[in-house]
C-alpha cells in the first residue's frame, strides 16, 4: 500500500514524518522545561509522555539516513561532516548554554552525530549482518548496566569547576557515560537510530512512499505495543530521575525498548492514516520541518532564561507554560519555513539547521 506522492523531486516532504518529527519536538519541549518549571514529583501519565520524545526524534534521524541515500545518493563522507556539525552543535551548547565541560553527558544531539555515519554503513550490510547488530545490542544492553552498573547521576563538569582546580573525572567514567550511562549512551540508543534507519528502507521503495498503515503492520506494531507493555509492567526497572528529568528510559532497559519501538510504530500508522495535511496539523509540522533549529532555540531559552529564575509552579501553571512557550515554538517555525521558501540556494549548514 503506497501514499499518494511519488519522491520526484528534491527537497522532498513526506507530510506524516515531518508531523512525527514536529511531534517529538513538541514533547521534548515539555520535558525539557519539567526540571525547572514543574514542582516535584511529575504524575506518571507526564513521565511516560515525555519518554516517548527522544526515542521518536532518534529514530527519525535514523530514517532520514535511509531517505538522503535514497534520494540524494548522498555517500559516507556527506554523513560523517554532517554528523560531525550536529556534534560541534551539542558541544558549542554545552560550553555556551550549559556551561559544562563536552563530550562528558553524552546528550541526544550527540548520539545522534555519531550514528548518522553509522547509520549509513549499517545499511551498507546484508539483512542478515543487520539483524545480528540488532541482536548484539539487545544483549549487550543488560550486560553492560548489570557489569558495569548504571549511574544516577551522569557527569556534568561546571567550566567554572574546572577552570577552579577541581580535578578531570576519570576516563573510564567519561567511556562508561558513552556507551552505558551517559544521558543517551550508544548502548542501547543506537539501536534505535539503526532501527529507523532500517524502517526508512521499507518506507521509501523506489518512486513511492509505503504507507505503515496496512493489515499487516498494524498488528505487528500492535502485538509490540502490547506485549512491550506487558513485559515493561511486570520488569519496570529503577525509573530514575535524573536532575528533575522524569522520563522512564534512565536507564534505558530492554523491557522499555520493546515498549517504545511498538509506540513508534503505532504513531506511524496513526500518522499515515490521519489527514495530517489538513491545516490543523501544520503547527506541528512546521516545527518538524525544522526540529534542529527547534531544539537549539528552546535549549538555549531554557538554560539562559527559565533556569536562573529558580521558579517551581504547579501542573497546572506548568501546562499554561508551556503551551506558551510552544506558541513561541511554532510562531518560530512559521519564520524559518518563510526563510527556506525565500532561500534558493541555501549552505550546507543552512539546510542543517532549518531543513530542506
């Protein structure tokens, strides 16, 4: 079953990817302003909406892998600079707006520089080899946290600290945070990257876009979502809160995993059989169409502007926040798509930032 829309021409649109993404954004946003805006503890129903941003915006930077070698034949050089640039990003905001040391916290921007490269070789494989990768991270994901532990609370070295004497945290901390317990550590969030990835490769098949909104597909992400939930229920893991951050993947566990892919994917059939072209899903969309530019607008006011005011609010001032701040969101959207639609010829770091 194929929606309407051929991949013709470039820049190309898949409408439903772009609300997903908008979609992750939007959630993130909220998640983000939780530590510093909302009273403790945050109800559940609040933790496990906010779960659902970062896994849903990793995939989809797997996906677009999928879609730019596709479309663009855009080769492994394209994707370590354009990898690396979405590194710079994370470290330039960890130095400017965090005010921490980088490459220590291992944030989502990160992990999402390091697999667009790996991404590309991943599908580079036979289906077999990628299987095996699947599986490899599958077990080595409670290896290591059983090893090696998982800690509750990720490095985040003040400049000031260290500029003050306070001693370099070890090495072998800084490689546990990357591939174990960092915020987003390679173990297992790479696997979701190289998921959406995969997924890309089922979703754009020569001239077309394969809808997930079929017989089939619905109830293989229905039987994930279900039996992901049965076994996250019974096996829930710590559900730690690290630094007010209330989502339910610290530490990310397999049970979890199984949970969130079924989310993902019954968001894609959910998304395919909406009519998200309709105008009233186009705030949303907007903001996917330029998620990076998003992302980096909101952390900015978030750790620049909302945390030195030091102000806890209720839920219910925290939502009325929020939707503001999103307002804002979206109105800043709206002025980057007037930009790219103004923008012939745009660099590579413009189209990085806004889209296109």
């Amino acid at each position: 079953m194929t929606i309407a829309g051929k991949l013709k021409s470039i820049p190309f649109r898949d409408v439903p990817v772009d609300v997903l993404r908008g979609l992750a954004i939007t959630i993130m946003v909220g998640a983000n302003l939780i530590p510093y805006l909302l009273i403790s503890p945050a109800p559940f129903w609040l933790r496990l909406i906010s779960s659902i941003a970062a896994p849903l915006f990793i995939f989809l930077s797997g996906m677009m892998v999928a879609l730019s070698c596709r479309i663009k034949r855009h080769t492994f050089s394209y994707f370590l600079v354009r990898g690396g640039f979405v590194v710079v990003i994370a470290v330039l905001l960890d130095l400017l707006a965090n005010g921490i040391i980088p490459f220590m916290s291992v944030d989502v921007l990160y992990l999402i520089g390091f697999s667009l490269p790996v991404a590309f070789l991943f599908l580079s494989l036979s289906l077999r080899a990628r299987m095996a990768v699947f599986a490899s991270i599958l077990v080595a994901t409670p290896l290591l946290q059983g090893i090696f532990g998982y800690s509750p609370l990720p490095l985040n070295m003040p400049i000031s600290a260290l500029l003050g004497g306070a001693a370099f945290p070890p090495l072998p901390a800084i490689i546990s945070h990357w591939f174990i317990d960092g915020w987003f550590p390679l173990i297992p969030w790479l696997g979701i990257a190289l998921l959406g990835a995969q997924a890309g490769t089922f979703r754009w098949q020569g001239d077309t876009i394969v809808s997930f909104a079929n017989r089939k597909l619905i109830l293989l992400a229905g039987g994930i979502l279900v039996m992901g939930a049965i076994f996250w229920f019974f096996v829930p893991g710590p559900l730690l809160t690290r630094l007010g951050y209330v989502e339910l993947f610290y530490p990310p566990t397999v049970e979890f995993l199984f949970f969130i892919t079924g989310v993902i994917f019954c968001l894609f059939v959910a998304a395919d059989l909406l009519p998200v072209t309709k105008a009233i899903f186009d705030p949303i969309r907007a903001m996917g169409e330029c998620s990076l530019a998003i992302y980096i607008l909101h952390i900015i006011i978030i750790e620049l502007f909302i945390e030195p005011l030091q102000i806890k609010v209720p839920l219910g001032f925290f939502l009325a926040d929020y939707l503001i701040f999103l307002f804002g969101m979206i109105l800043f959207a709206y002025l980057i798509r007037r930009i790219r639609n103004r923008v012939r010829s745009p660099s590579f770091i413009i189209r990085v930032l806004i889209g296109g």
